[in-house]
C-alpha cells in the first residue's frame, strides 16, 4: 500500500514537473527568433490576464485566461509569450494595438484588435504585472496605432486623467 502511494505521489512530481519544463521550453523557443541584443525591453514569468473577445489568440480560450509568460520588445517586434505558445506578435508595421497604458502601480495593460476577413475585428486585452509598467507603457507607444493614441487617457495612473479624452 505504500508503495503505491509513494509510486503515485512521485508519478504526480515528475508529471509537474515535465508540464513545467515543457511551458519553459515554449516560451524560450518562441523567444529566439528575436535576437537577444536587439531586445529594448523583456520580461520574463509575468503574471499575464488574456481576455480575448473573438481575437482567437492562439491557446487562450474567450473570455479570461491566466497564465505566466514573457514579454519581450525590439525596434521591430512586441511579442507576448505563454507555455501556450505565442499569444501575439506585432511587428511596427500592424498597428495592432490600440491602447498600451499604466492604469495602476505594476499594472500594464494593451489592448488591440486583430482584423478576420471573414467575421470582422477580434479584440483582446493583456494585463501584465510588471515592475516598471510606466517604461513599458512608455515603450509600447511606436506600437500603439497613432488614430487612438491618447483616447484612452493617461499612460500612467496619477498622471493628469484616466477618463477617456475626446477629440
């Protein structure tokens, strides 16, 4: 009898484990597509809140997800990274998002849209918990589509007004 507990118990750690490994493998493979000196800005094992209104992202169910993951920007390239692959890659050229702000302390958020020919624009909204999510906020700016930028207030809380501006 103990034995067969013993041999559950560490069927059960070395299952976790394995599951671990394997969502670190697919953070970092995904990562290495961008060159670790051309790197602005990366963060690795950030508390992440996927909410994808009908964007589809790759492994995230609708509606709110939770997960651990990285981010990591260049020049080029805002990647966001889970152990459920690539969640979104958005070179300088797409414009895919349409709001990248600081609403709390350690709190970023970036919102976008992802364009489906066949059932119009998906939308989603990340929350990161960072240390520096003001310099983040500050950073994702060449990202952020220039028609919204500043619609949605100020980059970081405390700093003028949260509520929408209008134009």
């Amino acid at each position: 009898m103990l034995k067969g507990v013993l041999a559950v118990g560490l069927l059960m750690v070395l299952t976790g484990l394995a599951l671990r490994g394997w969502g670190y493998f697919v953070r970092h493979r995904a990562l290495k597509v961008l060159p670790a000196a051309s790197r602005v800005r990366s963060a690795h094992g950030v508390s992440l809140r996927i909410h994808d209104q009908g964007a589809r992202l790759p492994g995230m169910a609708p509606g709110a997800n939770r997960t651990r993951g990285d981010l990591a920007l260049t020049d080029e390239r805002l990647m966001v990274v889970c152990k459920r692959g690539v969640v979104v890659d958005l070179r300088l050229g797409s414009q895919g998002l349409t709001s990248a702000r600081c609403p709390g302390p350690g709190k970023l958020v970036l919102e976008g849209e992802i364009s489906r020919p066949t059932r119009g624009p998906g939308f989603f909204r990340i929350e990161a918990m960072l240390d520096d999510a003001p310099g983040w906020a500050e950073a994702v700016q060449v990202h952020v589509r220039e028609e919204t930028r500043g619609r949605y207030g100020s980059l970081v809380a405390g700093v003028g007004s949260l509520e929408p501006t209008r134009s």
